[in-house]
C-alpha cells in the first residue's frame, strides 16, 4: 500500500508553532482533502467491500494488551506523517468489529444500507446543531417531515416528538413528560413537592426503564415489575399503595431478548381508566408498522401517549437514530424541558421562531440525526422499508423450521418477531435433561461457542440467562444483506463450534 | 450534472417486494457503492470546496415555505431513482449552512479539521456501539486513552470519565453523581428519601444546569444563582436555609456569552471547607488546557470533582464529542449508573468484563465519539492543538485592537477568552447615549444587521441581551481555518450592514 499513497512515508510532521503566522490559517484545504480521499477509499475496501464479504472474518479478536500494542493510542506532544495516519485508519479498521458483515447477528444494529451511510457522512460534512432554524434551516423542517411520516404508521395525524440520543433517553423523556404533565410544579421545585410516584413496567422491558427511574430522582423501587407470561405485560392491577401515584406504564413492542410484544390494546384500557400515561418503547419493535403484514403485533398502539422507536435498529439508519413520538399537541415536549435561553432562543428574530424546536430537548447541542434515515426512505420508499421488515420475518421462519429439523437446537419459544432464542445441546448431553449437573453444563456451552467463533472471527452472536433460564443463544435476524444460505451457515457454524463439548 | 453521473435520469425504480426472492440480500453493494462515492464527490466540492470559500456564501437564506417546496421533503410509498437521490445530496448541501466557512462566527461549533472529518467517516462506516468489549474493542481503549490524555491535561494522573451526548448531558451526570455519592440510597428510592437539595452556580452559568436540575427532580427552584461581577463567580455564602442540603457548585470555565472564567481556586475552597461536589462546566473554555500561555484561566480545576469538556467546540473534533471527566478512582460512574443487563453484561465471558464500560452510561446504545478526536490528535500532536487555542487568542486580540480603532465598536468589556461582545452603533446614533429612546433603538441594531447578513449570505454571527444590557453581538474566533483577514471583513461587514440604521 505503501507505494500507492500520495504522501510520503516519513518526515510530514509539521513545523513548530513558534514559526508560523498565527493570522494565517493553519490547515491546508488541500492536502486535507487529498487525506480524506484516501481515508474513503481505505473504507470503502476494508469496511465496506471486505468487511461484508462472507469469504472475511466478523472480527479480529485480539486480547485488550496486544491490541492496545498494536494500535499505539498514546497521545502525543507532536503529530505524525500522512502516510502513518493512514495506516492508522486501516488499522482501526481492521480491528473492529465488521457490524454490516452478514454474519453478525450479535445485536439489533448492524448491515448497511449505502443511502443512509451517504446521509451520515453529509450530516458529518455539514456538522451542524439542531437547535435553532437559523444554523439547521433544512433539518429543522426534515425532522418535522421524518416526525410526521413516523407518526403517521402509528396512526396519528398530529402529534409531537424530537430525535433522541438513543432510546434509553427516549424513554426517561417519556417519563419526565408524563411526571411534568400530572405536577407541572416538579420542574420548579422538584420530586419533594410531589407525593411518591410509581411506574409499571414488564420485568422484561429494557433496563433503561430504572436506568431512567434512577436518573430521574424516581427510583428503581418505585418501578413496579408485573408478572408476565411468555415474555407479555398482560394485564395490570394498578396498586395505589402506601400513598405511592401510578402515573406511567411503560409496554415494549419487541423486548430485548425475546421480542415479544405487550397487547397494547388491554394496556390501554387500564391506562384510560386510571389516567395513566402509556408509553410503548417500541425502539426495537416499531419498524413493523411499516409492514402490513406485520403491524398487527402493535395493535392499539395508536392509544398510546408516547412511542420510542430507533429506526438504527431493525431499519439499519445508523447509530444514532431514535425518535420520541407524542401524540400530545399542547406543547407539552417544550413547556416540560425548555429554558428560553435568550443567547439561542431570541424571540425578535427575523423569521418564526416556532422553528427553533432546540428548547424541546433537554440537551444544548443535538445531533442531527435525521438525514440518513430520509434519504434512505426517499431511495426505497415505504415499501421498500416493509419489503426489509417483510424479509427478516421470512428468514426467521426459514431458520426456525431448519432448526426443529435438527436435533441439537432446542427453542425456548416460537419467536413471535426476529429474535430467535435457543439453546444448542451437543451431542454428548442429549437424552441427558434428567442428570443433575445438566442445567450447569448446559449454562457452559454457549460461552464455550462464543469464545471460539470470536476467536476464529467466523461469525457472531450473543447469548444471556433470562430469569430461571440457563445461557441460550439469541440469534437477531434484519439485516437486508443476509440470505438463507447465512441462516444455514449459522446452523452449521453453530453445530461446528460446539460439537465436541 | 446530469450527464456527468453513472446513473440513469428516471425510471430506476425497483421493482415491487412481492416479485422478489426474500431469501436473498436486498441490497446490491455495487450500486449502493456508487452512489456512495459520488455523493462523496458532491460533499467534497459543495461543503468542503464552496462551503469553506469566502467567495461562496455561508448561507443561500430561504423563508421555511420555499425552502420545504425546494426540498420536496414528503416521505412516500415507493422509491426514487439515483440521480434524483443525488441531486437531493446536493440541494441539501446547498440550503444548510456552511458551518466551516471562515465567515461563520454564530456558535462555539464550526470550522473542519479533515482529520477529524475521516475519524467521524470512520466511525460511521464501522457503525459499533460503545458499551462492551466484544463489538468495540478498538473503541473500548481508545476511549480510555483519549479520556486520561484529557484527565492529564486537567492535572489528574488517575480518575475515570465517559463520553456523553453533549455537555447538557455531562453536567446532568456530574450532578447525579454527587448526589449518589452523599446519599446512594437515592438510586432506589428516589429523590424522596432525600433532604432538598441545593445547588451553586453563576447566573451566567450554561442553561443546562437548570434543565438537568428540572430532568433530575431536584427543581429549577433549587439551583441558586450566586451573584457575579464581571460574569464570574467569586465567592459563595453557603446557605444550607430551610433545611435544604447544598451539595454540588457548578462553575464555568469560559461562559457561553461573555467567554468568563470562574476563579476555580477560590471557589475550590468553599467545596473543601463544606465538602461540595465541585463540577467545572468548561464545554467551552476547558480547551485552554492545551496552551501553555492560557491555562491560568483555569487553575485550579485540578482540585474539582468533575469536569465537563466538549472538544467538539474549540477543538473543532464535530459534533458530538464531549467528555466528562472525573477525579473518582472509586468506580463511582459505574456504580452510580449500572443496571447489570445480563443479555449484554454477561459476567462469565472469556475476557475481563471490566472493559465492558457501557453500564458507566444511562444510554444504552451509545456513538462512538472518541475517534475522530483521538485522530486529529494523532495528526497535528498536543503542540498542533495548543497552537491553534493561541492562534484564537491571537486574532481575538487582533480584533479587539481594531474594534478599539473604530468609532461604531463598543465593547462590553475586554474579552477574557475568544468571545467578543460589542455594540455596533450606527453612525445615526452616536453621541446620542443621554436620549430617552437610546436603549431601545440600539437593541433594533443587531436583529436588522443579522437578517441583512443572512439574507445576503455574507456571514453569520449571533446577538444577545443580557440582564439589563440590551441587544449586543457576540463574536467567537476559533476555526484554525480563519485569517486576521477575516476579522478585517466582519467588522467592515458590520459597518456596511449597519450604517444606515
């Protein structure tokens, strides 16, 4: 590669400060130019073209000591030659993990999807803050567009929302507002004016549910966990006790582990009868309401006062994309968060300053986290987008009949979404789920299996103990770019790595 | 353009989902290549070449209905052809602002560094999360290291820290912080089982201190706004009135309008003696550390609890990259925010679980923000850094000098830092501060010269009031991209934009 680049390899570094004219400017748009073309074309091999190639590894595992070794992070007092930062960024490259690989199914992001990587990149050119219409003319109206199209699979015609740093944070504003919006007071004078609140939650629900409880001043005893069958909040007996206020309940469409749905329809109905603010963390779950096929399992969801949904999940827009949707139209989202900072939030602007929605958020500076998730919409439209959700829906069917065509793979449950949770039993322990050590060599076997594909970077996924359950694997199934040879291959990695245990 | 680009105009359109085999990949890495590297193209000559031309305009202003109409923002069914998707790449481009041009002076963000730049492509072409190990290992250690060349610069050979969703964010959880530490029964049982608790800072502290003090049930009511002179605060008379417990002063380095430096020192005292958490909120200033010539303005902060540091300002690293860094060595983060997931915090994995940092957040998927600093650190070294914080110091002492030279300038007072707020009075005006009406027609000035300026496209800078003062601008010099050129243009501009008034 050497040869290849413009740069020399040794001796770029530049000269000290002391010499230079500090009225000039100090970067050079040219050479800055030539280096970020190179950096691209070293992405786009590595990242992009390798990086999905099946023929490639997932990853290069390397123990934490070498790899800090072999990356050199130290920082230092003098800067370095072209040449070795590219080779900087081939490295970094080649020792991360290859999320868009077809054999990842570690987690709910990954693949790729080159519209929405082109929308990053502009997002990451223009480098902008989503707070005022005059520094973000174009995101400010975006969002609103990107806003109302979301809404509008949930079934509202009006509403409100804002992009989010991820869904946990979605979720704590879903509480704030639904606090806020029973005891208006608690923004001035805190939770001490309040009587003690309560949330009810599935014990299956995302930790972010107590994460945000905590975070809140609300506390994790004050979020209530209800008995679930098959992973579902059914039904609720809200409990007024020792003078605590129920004041939320927070459903999941698609838990983290098992993807399973809450009927939301029966939610609701104690919500209304309680006056109870009803959030769906949808983060993981809610791009099925672009499938007709599909929506159904989010039936009622149009009842509810608040969704999370992160379209960098199961739609692949990148991390970060995480939206808050409100059907409140009372401007709710900036009476509960807005400071109206004169420095930003001027209101003898020249243009309507309605348009600065930055006071709707409880951060200052705010991603723009929009344009990727548009502009891959606009490429392949609704349909196309429920054409993707429509496919991980065909290729989990698909895996799951291989699966109870062989014998070492034994479900915990019929997947009711893309989650396909399992255990493998090798050879030597099946017939043997009488013996009393069984559920303790069981809980060995998928870290035994993780450990090897990571170290032979062949393909990942995770696994997790869930309640009485021993380690099983959870196999998330929406990448676009995996096909059903993927799905046989991860059948037959599987039996591979964990045969002989 | 048209003719220049690989795609055909029209007719692209894919076909319907029902025609196609679910079991294959539904994206083809070719084309969604192509498209990529020639909406790289358009970012490289519309942002990057014009957006930082000073022949080019900062910003091409259209009122919020035309603009929508030029955008066609409307999300529909089916999807839309590559050279049409192109040309939306370009229209986007063309109506945001260029926030690297020289002439853009409208917030503490802006200006490119293109090292930075290839990191935050990187970053997004790898698209992992920063939570465990397994799927950022490079991301894992290069965030501790980038966290303790930071810490070193604050004075701290240990400590711990975390990059969050902007500087908002980093002051919440420095606040949720000390209050865990004096009371950690808070995270369970909330704010209730809790005396009421006060807060210190300045009335020119950042605004997100009282949002984080609203978002965290502690009340706006309970932040205490001591008084300053010179917009810096000197001393602090605790008050513990009304049974309230102060528990956390939050002091700036370098305010958000004026620029001011809080006296850390002193104030580090009042925290010993009453045992306070002391939080630094130097989002903006903390960049000074670099400079051997300006960090006095911040001694002291090596005696704080906390500091809050975005180098996506000063440091143009983009946006986001804020860190919050803490003296604690006693895993205060973690404990204070963990929720021990068992799907992704496993404990019995093959490596040492302590490198999975993600339980120290309340996000759950959260960027990787680390590398695009740990790049353009790498590129230009601490001297390449601390050179253009003294090349800012530079041209803000250029300006002033000049401003003092001509007669419509009026400083508010001789900048500390790189802001410089002044009063432009027309000529109409001057000599006329004894007239009843002064005041009044001098807040006008600054909004009609600001819609002049956009509309024309020729620069951007923000204006204020402040307290009793009203309307002023206030100028912020920090892109290395900018020339004392530069600074000979805003203030002519400023004076043929506002003469007439």
């Amino acid at each position: 590669m050497a040869n290849m680049l413009p740069f020399p390899s040794d001796g770029q570094v530049k000269e000290p400060a002391n010499l230079r004219d500090l009225g000039e400017p100090l970067i050079d748009h040219s050479e800055g130019q030539l280096f970020l073309n190179e950096a691209f074309k070293i992405m786009m091999e590595e990242v992009l073209c390798k990086g999905t190639d099946v023929k490639q590894k997932v990853c290069e595992w390397k123990e934490p000591e070498e790899l800090a070794q072999l990356l050199d992070l130290e920082l230092r007092a003098t800067g370095e030659p072209q040449q070795r930062l590219l080779q900087r960024v081939k490295d970094v490259a080649k020792y991360s993990i290859k999320t868009s690989h077809p054999r990842f199914f570690n987690q709910q992001f990954g693949g790729v999807d080159y519209h929405a990587l082109a929308g990053r990149f502009l997002t990451e050119t223009l480098n902008t803050n989503l707070f005022t219409y005059e520094v973000a003319p174009v995101f400010v109206l975006m969002e609103t567009e990107v806003l109302r199209g979301l809404r509008q699979l949930v079934g509202w015609t009006e509403g409100d929302g804002i992009f989010c740093p991820g869904g946990s944070t979605s979720n704590m504003y879903a509480m704030n507002l639904a606090r806020y919006r029973l005891f208006p007071e608690v923004k001035s004078q805190g939770v001490w004016s309040l009587p003690r609140l309560t949330i009810f939650t599935s014990p299956e629900s995302h930790y972010s549910v107590k994460k945000g409880a905590a975070f809140l001043g609300i506390g994790t005893d004050n979020v209530i966990l209800v008995k679930v069958d098959d992973g579902k909040l059914h039904s609720l007996s809200v409990c007024f006790y020792q003078g605590a206020v129920p004041f939320l309940v927070s459903c999941t469409s698609g838990t983290t582990v098992q993807g399973a749905f809450d009927p939301l329809d029966r939610i609701a109905d104690v919500c209304e009868k309680h006056k109870l603010w009803m959030h769906v963390d949808a983060a993981w779950g809610g791009s099925v309401l672009f499938s007709e096929q599909h929506r159904h399992l989010m039936k009622g969801v149009d009842r509810a006062n608040s969704v999370a949904w992160n379209p960098h999940k199961m739609l692949i827009a990148g991390l970060q994309c995480s939206a808050l949707l409100l059907q409140d139209t009372t401007n709710l989202l900036k009476r509960c968060h807005s400071a109206n900072a004169t420095y930003l939030f001027q209101q003898d602007k020249f243009y309507d300053v309605n348009l600065d929605v930055g006071d709707k958020s409880v951060q200052c500076s705010r991603k723009v986290d929009c344009l990727k998730l548009w502009l891959m919409w606009k490429a392949v439209g609704s349909t196309g987008l429920a054409e993707r959700v429509d496919k991980a829906f065909f290729l989990v069917r698909y895996l799951v009949e291989q699966m109870k065509k062989r014998e070492g793979f034994h479900l915990l449950r019929d997947p009711e979404y893309v989650n396909v949770c399992f255990w493998f039993i090798p050879p030597s322990m099946r017939g043997k789920e009488g013996n009393a050590d069984y559920q303790d060599r069981l809980a060995k076997v998928a870290p035994v299996i993780k450990e090897r594909m990571m170290k032979q970077g062949t393909m990942m996924v995770g696994y997790q103990p869930l309640g009485n359950k021993v380690n099983f694997f959870r196999v998330i199934v929406f990448s676009p770019l995996v096909s059903q040879k993927d799905m046989d291959f991860f059948l037959d990695e599987i039996e591979r790595l964990g045969n002989d245990l």
